[in-house]
C-alpha cells in the first residue's frame, strides 16, 4: 500500500471521528463500500457503487441539473452566497508561485496562503474564513486533456478557506453545511443527488483527511480537513487546523450547462470557433461523451485498449472510435493549453528546458503537433486572444500580455520547427533499431527536444508501427514537478510566541535590549523581540553581539527568530543587550536595493513577463537572475543599466 493508501485505511477505520460530521446525521446520509473500487461513501440513496468513474458514468450530459449559468456568472454566484456567509473574497494570485519553495506553480487554492519556515508550512491568510477563484495549473494529466471531458492543465479552483483554532474560524461541520448548501440553495441540486467519498489529501508537509463530493458521477468539490503536518509515517496534530475546500469552477458550470464536455462549458467563443475546423458526428460524439469520463489513458498502457471498453458499449470498432474523436479531442486539447500559457506568460512563466518552464514547453509543443498533425487553420495566438476576451471580466491582465506573449510564442514555434527539421534523422535511426520505449522517448525529448507525436509522425511516413505510451507527458512532467528538499535544519520553537521585529519600527536601530525566552542546545537563542534580520530570499543575515557572545547566524522559523550564538554568556529568562554589525547590514541594504532596481529596469526594458527567478545579497556582492525567453542583446544590457543608474541619481531611497 503507498503512504496515502494506508492513511486512508486509518482514517476509515475511525470513520466516526474523522468522516461522520452533523449533516450526515442530521439528514440520514448512510456510509457504504463500492462493491467495485472499495471506496466508502456517504449517500442518501440506495445504490451500490460510488459516484467516482468509472463506477459511474456521467449522468447529467443533456440532463441540465441546475439553472444554466455562463463560466463567469456561475463564479458570482458562488461568490454570493459565500459573502453572504461571512466569507471575505480575495482575488487570485499569481499561477507562478514564487513564494514556497519546491512549487513552481500554484497547484491549489491553498498553495497561495501556504508558507515554509524553517522547514515548517504555516498557513497566512488574509481573511478568516475565506473564498477565492485561484487560477491553477497542473501537469500530471495531460495525456487526459481533451479525453475525458473534465480533464486541464488550467482550471479555476474554488477555495473556501478557515483557519480554526477553537475559538475563530470554523471546521468540518460548518464546511460540509456550506457546501451542501451551495448545491442545494444556490444550485438547486437535489440533496439525494449529492454523494460523499472518504479520501485523504498529501500536501506540502501538511494533510487531511477530506470529503470529495459528486453530482452524478461528476466530482464538484473536495473538503480537505488539514489537520496534521509532516509525512504519513511521522506527523503530529497541528495547533491551528485548516479548512481546504477547493471546488472546480469549470465542474460547476459545466453542470450547469450539461454539455457533452467541460471544455464547451468553459471556452465559450474560442470552443466555437475551433470546432468549426473539424468535422465529427455530433450525436456520436455525445454519446461517446458520457462514457468518456471512465477513460484514465495514463493508468494504461494501450489507448486503443482504454478505448474499447467505450467502443464495445457504442456498439462500433475502437480504431473507428478514434479515428472519429481524435480531432475533437485534439482541438479540446489545444484550448487548454493554450490557455496555461496565457496563464504562466501573463504571470511570469516562460517555456524552458528547466524546472516549471520545462511543463509549459510540453504543452506548447503538444499543442503545435496537435495543429500540424490535423492540418488546423489556426495560430495559437489567436485562440490566446479568445481566451482572454472571454476572461476580460475575470482577469483584465490577460489581455495587456498579448504583445509579449506574441513575441514568446513567435520564437518557441521557430524553436519547434527547427527541432523537428534536425531530428528527422535520429529519430529515423532509432526506428531502425527497433522498439522505442518510454526511456528513449524521455531521452529524445529532453536531449533533443522531439515530441513522442513527431516519433509517431515519422513512424508512419515509413510504414513502422509503434507504441507510444500514453503516460509520456505526466513522466516527465512528474520528473521536473518533484519537489526540491528542503536541506534546513528544523529548530522546535512549539509554543513559542512570534518574535516582536524591532527593524520595522526602526530600520537604522543598532542597539537593543531583550528578554531571553529559550536557549536551544547552548547554541540557539530566542528573545522577545530583535533588530537582527534572518535570512532570507537570497539575503545574509545580520551579524553582531548578544551582551558578549557572537551572532554568526539568524533564521525565522514559523514567525520566531532563531539567533544563532557561540557560546551564550546569559541564560533564559536574563535581560540582555543586542548589538548588530552595522557596516555589514549598511552594505547589505545597498545591495538589496540594488537588485530591486535592476529588476525594475529590466522589466521597464524587456517587459512585465520578467520576474525576479533568484537573488544573492550578501557583503560581498549582488546578484540578479531574471526570467526572459533569450538572451540579452548588447544593446538591452546598456537601456538597463542606464536606466538603473538614472534611478539611483534620483536619491529615490535616500535617508
């Protein structure tokens, strides 16, 4: 059994103290075991299986459950009633998350108030409770997109959010009455409709067990109840519990809308527009879409195998099965991933061989294989300005992103066709010497830049049958995806109060006095309040003296500074005096404001796309790295400087 597995086991074992909440009792929701995937679901319904497909198939296509509401209006409605329920709203951040680190992009609503310390994840949030539409993306199923019908890159997730420490915010029962309510009230959904499965959630150094919740064999939202930190094998309980809803905006107007796919739902014009370049059986397809939700094509091996158990229920052949979907899957495809890209290009993120980048430039390339394969009229910088036509209500910054995400996809499809053209040939060899595998896939793709779809084009012009495995992508995907280790040491501060920061009273003082609250193994000191600075984002820290005992090193961790010391000379409890080196600090603070102003001359320069990708301020010197999608001209190195200095003369940070 995987870790998540056997929590899951534990958890349903004790499923009174973890699963049972009030509605369940208050409305007779029965608990029951899917006699075909084992897994336990609340339901006031007589029935046998669980509402997760393949258990059971779409059953709202054609069948509008609710009120028919457009993309945007099915988020105000949602907004509504959460504001009404003492909700605050908060807008989205960014797609490119640049604030906790082994993430490269926000993969859930949560993410964006998640925050390491120390090796620790604490939770800030602006508002308690709260509900935002934070714009996500992730990579792990992309062979999925366009397939099952509910399947992105990029989706809206609907996060209703509560810190509960006992006394404010709420838990589990006062988020699972608002949920049902949000189906039954707002929605109209009828209650009977509406069934919960027992699942858990693995985040970052933090997890819950979680109810997930369906409507017709369709998935709405999951309730996380993040309750514990640290891994499945060894975790405590944490002070302040977290409340970790997040609901699928494109789910919900979907099922408003009962169309054959959430793409129709969601991509109003730019889906329009596209289906006009294909033709396929719209009956056919309708039918094929309500079964669709039961393929998973990267928990097989053989599409064609994944296909024919749709197939056989249709009564017709697989082969004829895709030949008939396949161009109305591809172009399903395409309106997702482009959409990321104006997602991440707006946001900061840019198509690389590295990193997060690294995911984007696998969907720009599917994407373009996906035109080039079907002969598709299409430029995907048109269907980018759909998009954020569409969206204008939502996010106004799309738009203002189209120039430079012009000029990025101009050069990245250059890049394409180019490594297309210088590929042919090893690509040719490889068909030779036989049966090309996941690994010479990867190979071929990382060294080389080539598409498992250009192997498959090139397969084809010579006559060569191969088998492409379905999962390529997510490989890969995962592989750049892993989280980075985090290699700090992580000090037990429990029941320590946050450390008052005396700096941001006064940023020049030097000198201080403090209480002595712990002495961590005759080397770690923590005091009631500081001016020393932790490190932090690429910056050293302060160093000075604690009465006489040196400082050599200062970390925050989960809102306590750490004061690293050699040999204290005071114990706890003792009022002392801090001193900081501040010539270090003085020459550090230039070097800090230096970066920030290169970085905004280089975004002056080259454009809103550049972001600040890593930092080093030390005593010695600063460093800058920057996103941009080529390097730097000679003549752009002289506009940035000029400009940085022509700030510096101003004495805009004087004093």
């Amino acid at each position: 059994m995987t870790p998540k597995e056997q929590l899951k086991a534990k958890f349903s074992q004790d499923y009174e103290k973890y699963y049972l909440v009030n509605l369940f009792k208050e409305r007779g929701f029965q608990r029951k075991t899917c006699k075909k995937c084992g897994n336990n679901f609340w339901t006031l319904q007589e029935r046998d299986f669980c509402p997760n497909p393949p258990c059971e198939s779409y059953g709202f296509i054609g069948k509008r459950m609710t009120k028919k509401r457009s993309y945007i209006q099915t988020w105000k409605d949602i907004e509504k009633f959460f504001v009404e329920n003492g909700h605050a709203s908060v807008p989205s951040y960014p797609v490119v998350c640049r604030w906790f680190p082994g993430l490269y992009f926000t993969i859930a609503s949560i993410i964006a108030f998640q925050r390491s310390a120390g090796g620790k994840t604490v939770f800030e949030m602006p508002a308690n409770p709260l509900v935002i539409p934070q714009q996500c993306l992730r990579f792990n199923d992309i062979p999925n997109v366009g397939v099952t019908g509910r399947h992105l890159t990029n989706f809206v997730m609907i996060g209703q959010h509560s810190i509960y420490n006992g006394n404010s915010g709420y838990w589990k029962d006062r988020c699972i009455e608002l949920d049902f309510r949000l189906l039954t009230e707002t929605f109209g959904i009828k209650p009977e409709e509406i069934n919960f499965v027992e699942d858990v959630w693995l985040g970052p150094n933090a997890f819950g067990y979680s109810l997930e919740y369906y409507v017709r064999g369709l998935e709405l939202g999951n309730a996380v109840f993040t309750e514990f930190v640290g891994t499945p094998e060894n975790y405590r309980q944490m002070d302040h519990k977290v409340i970790d809803m997040g609901a699928g905006l494109e789910r919900f107007a979907w099922i408003s809308q009962g169309t054959p796919t959430c793409y129709d739902a969601v991509f109003g014009r730019t889906m329009k527009s596209l289906k006009k370049l294909v033709d396929y059986d719209k009956k056919l397809f309708g039918k094929y879409a309500k079964l669709a939700g039961n393929l998973n094509l990267d928990e097989v091996s053989d599409i064609k195998a994944a296909k024919q158990r749709v197939a056989q229920k249709l009564g017709m052949d697989a082969e004829e099965l895709i030949r008939l979907t396949r161009p109305v899957e591809a172009i399903y495809a395409i309106a997702d991933h482009s959409k990321t890209l104006l997602y991440a290009i707006t946001d900061g993120g840019l198509p690389s061989n590295v990193g997060g980048g690294y995911n984007l430039r696998v969907v720009l390339r599917r994407a373009l294989g996906f035109i080039e394969e079907f002969g598709l009229d299409i430029d995907l910088l048109d269907i980018c300005r759909l998009h954020a036509k569409d969206l204008k209500g939502f996010n106004p910054r799309f738009a203002k992103a189209l120039p430079e995400l012009e000029a990025i996809l101009n050069i990245e499809k250059e890049r394409f066709k180019e490594t297309k053209s210088r590929s042919k040939k090893l690509v040719e060899n490889f068909l030779k010497k036989g049966k090309i595998d996941a690994e010479n896939l990867i190979m071929l793709y990382e060294s080389h830049g080539v598409t498992p779809e250009v192997v498959e084009e090139n397969a084809r012009e010579q006559n060569i049958q191969v088998q492409l495995p379905p999962n390529f992508y997510s490989l890969i995907s995962d592989k750049h995806m892993s989280e980075k280790t985090d290699e700090k040491n992580i000090i037990d501060v429990e029941g320590l109060p946050p450390t008052k920061l005396l700096f941001y009273q006064d940023r020049l003082m030097k000198e201080f006095s403090a209480k002595v609250l712990k002495i961590i193994d005759n080397r770690y000191v923590v005091l009631d309040q500081t001016c020393f600075f932790g490190k932090t984002g690429g910056q050293d820290c302060d160093t000075g003296l604690l009465n006489n005992s040196r400082v050599y090193g200062v970390e925050k961790v989960s809102g306590v500074i750490v004061h690293f010391v050699e040999q204290p000379d005071f114990s706890e409890g003792d009022t002392i005096r801090g001193r900081i080196d501040w010539e270090r600090r003085e020459q550090i603070m230039h070097h800090h404001s230096a970066v920030h102003v290169v970085n905004g001359a280089s975004r002056k320069v080259l454009g809103n796309h550049v972001w600040q990708a890593g930092a080093s301020k030390t005593i010695e010197k600063a460093t800058l790295d920057i996103t941009h999608y080529r390097s730097l001209t000679s003549e752009e190195i002289e506009k940035i400087e000029k400009l940085a200095n022509k700030i510096v003369r101003k004495h805009l940070l004087k004093g």
